[in-house]
C-alpha cells in the first residue's frame, strides 16, 4: 500500500523548482494531484499554460493521475477555484501544499508599495486564500493536512527581502493558528523551511567572488531532496504531528525552535526607562540575538 493511496493532494506552484518535486512525490506515493501554478516569472509576471500542464504530463506518463490548475492563488475567487478543481476531478481533498511564491527583492529603504503588496499576496495571502478555501472539506470529513511553505529569510533574516521575510514568517503564524484551530477536527498544519537551488535562488546576485562560491554550494541542494518530508507530512505517518516548523537542506533535516520567553526580569514598583537602561537590558544582554542573516546561523556547507 503506497502512502498517499486514494488521497487528493493540491500542491501550489508545481510547475517547476520544489513545488515540480512535490507532485511528483505525491503522486508516485500514489496521490492525485493538482497541480497548480500560473506560470509566471519568479518576480510574479506574466501567466504560462505550460508549467502545470508540463508537469501533469509527466505524472500521467509514470501512470498517475493528475489534473493542471493555471488560477493564481493570489485572488480568493482563483482560489476557490484551484479548492473546486480538486473536487470536480478527484471529489475530494486531503492535503494543501502552499508553495506558490514569488520575489520583489529590494532594499527596505526603497521598496516600492507594490514590491511590498506583490510578495505579501501571493505568499501570506495566497496562503490564507487556498487553505481557507479547503478547510470547510477538511472539517466534514475530519481529517486534512496543510503544509506551509516558509523561509530562513524570515525565520532568522536577510538583506533586501522585507517583504518576503514579512510574508514568510507571517506563514508561520498563520499555521500555528490552522493548527490550533482545526486541531479538534484532526486537521494538521506544519511549515517547512526549504534550502535548494530553483530558479527563485537564480536570482541571488553574483557579482563578487564570495558570492559566486555560495551559488556554487547552493546549486548542490536539489529540489527533491525537499519532497520526502512534505509527503511525510501529507500522509497518515504524521498523524499526530502539527504545530511544527521544519527545514530541509540537502540531506539535512532540522527542527526549528519556536518563540518562549528567552530571560525575565522583575523589578518591585515597576521601571522606569534609567531603570531599564540601568538594570534589565544588562540582565537581559548576554541573550540578545546577533543581527544574523540566514546564512550566518546556516554557516556549514550543505552535507
Ligand atoms: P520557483 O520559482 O521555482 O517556484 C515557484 C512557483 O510558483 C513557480 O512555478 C511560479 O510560477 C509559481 N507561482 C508564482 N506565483 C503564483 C501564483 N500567484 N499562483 C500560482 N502559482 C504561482 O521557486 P521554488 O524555489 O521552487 O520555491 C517554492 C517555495 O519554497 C516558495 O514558497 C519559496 O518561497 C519557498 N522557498 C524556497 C527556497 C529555496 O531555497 N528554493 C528557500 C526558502 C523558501
């Protein structure tokens, strides 16, 4: 018995980089698959047949079943849409894969509002827009699981991507909170953190020879080494396992933490603000966080 026989998985964004992997993934685990993406350029223009239907071609040809979706998760009409195609080919739902993404990088200091409302659509809305657009199926039949794709971008940081670092980590919250509301319906939510060379990587510059030797080891993180866990998380295996943030690099798999109370401080009458300059930034400074980019705490070549 394959993994994923006789569920109905929409993984967003399939035409190509990791959502491509996904698909495949999923339906050689014997799911069926929607597989959705616009077709745009990795700044989000333009639309493209072609990608969707390149990759349910490829599935049909290994025997599975699959059905393309071309709608932009970026609207709730198109969302609706991508939830109906799943339904009206397959009847019915068991796991979304939100992957589709794009990049506007840019220095915060210039980012256009545009750039800005570009990235916060298509990840941290168009997230909500598909998941939320599933969840009526998942609450009737009890059961569904939603993986969330998220960044060290906005996990950790990094330069010029303020609006993808807001949107990735409002991903976060915003499967924290599927997994804390539709728990009681056993319904799953996690995130994965994914490193691996896509054409979205493509477009980190290259210009200096430091730069250049990191786009060297990040072309050796493929795409499908990305894939096995979010079938994991898509199947019955992970049953009980929600709430959580993983990442995956190459052969790599981690646990990211999550938010707690790092140090408190307590002052009887309260503080002023010498009060606080004085005494509780002192307490609290051998804690503070270094101001680290994603590639200072990921600081190991890729194994
Ligand atoms: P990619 O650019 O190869 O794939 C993204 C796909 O989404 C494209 O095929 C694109 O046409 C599609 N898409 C864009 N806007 C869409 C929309 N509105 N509706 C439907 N489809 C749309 O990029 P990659 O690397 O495969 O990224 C997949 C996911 O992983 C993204 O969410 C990305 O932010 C995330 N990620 C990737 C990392 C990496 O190292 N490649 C690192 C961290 C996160």
């Amino acid at each position: 018995m394959k993994l994923l026989e006789g569920k109905v998985v929409i993984v967003t964004g399939a035409g190509g980089g990791i959502g491509r992997d996904f698909a495949l993934a999923m339906s050689a685990e014997g799911a069926k698959v929607v597989v959705n993406d616009l077709g745009s350029s990795v700044s989000g223009e333009g639309k493209d047949t072609g990608p969707a239907q390149k990759v349910v071609a490829e599935i049909k040809a290994q025997g599975g079943a699959a059905v393309a979706s071309t709608d932009s998760v970026a609207d709730w009409e198109a969302a609706n849409r991508i939830v109906k195609t799943a339904l009206d080919a397959f009847g019915r739902i068991d796991c979304v894969v939100n992957n589709a993404g794009i990049l506007r990088d840019r220095f915060f200091f210039n980012m256009s509002v545009e750039e800005w409302k570009a990235v916060i659509d298509v990840h941290l809305n168009g997230s909500f827009y598909v998941a939320r657009a599933a969840a009526p199926y998942f609450k009737s039949q009890n059961s569904g699981s939603y993986v969330n794709m998220t960044s060290t971008s906005g996990l950790i940081g990094n330069f010029g991507q303020a609006n993808y670092a807001a949107a990735k980590l409002g991903i976060i919250g915003l499967s924290k909170s599927m997994a804390l509301d539709m728990a009681k319906y056993h319904v799953r939510s996690n995130c994965i953190a994914p490193f691996a060379w896509s054409r979205m990587i493509g477009t980190i510059p290259s210009d200096t020879p430091e730069q250049q030797a990191r786009l060297e080891k990040i072309k050796r993180m493929d795409t499908a080494k990305i894939a096995p866990l979010a079938v994991y998380l898509a199947s019955d295996l992970a049953r009980d396992v929600t709430g959580q943030i993983f990442g995956v690099r190459a052969n790599e798999i981690f646990l990211f933490s999550q938010n707690r109370p790092l140090r408190s401080v307590h002052r009887a009458g309260g503080w002023t603000p010498e009060a606080i300059a004085e005494q509780a930034i002192p307490a609290m400074r051998a804690q503070f966080y270094a101001l680290d980019r994603s590639q200072d705490v990921f600081s190991w070549d890729p194994i």
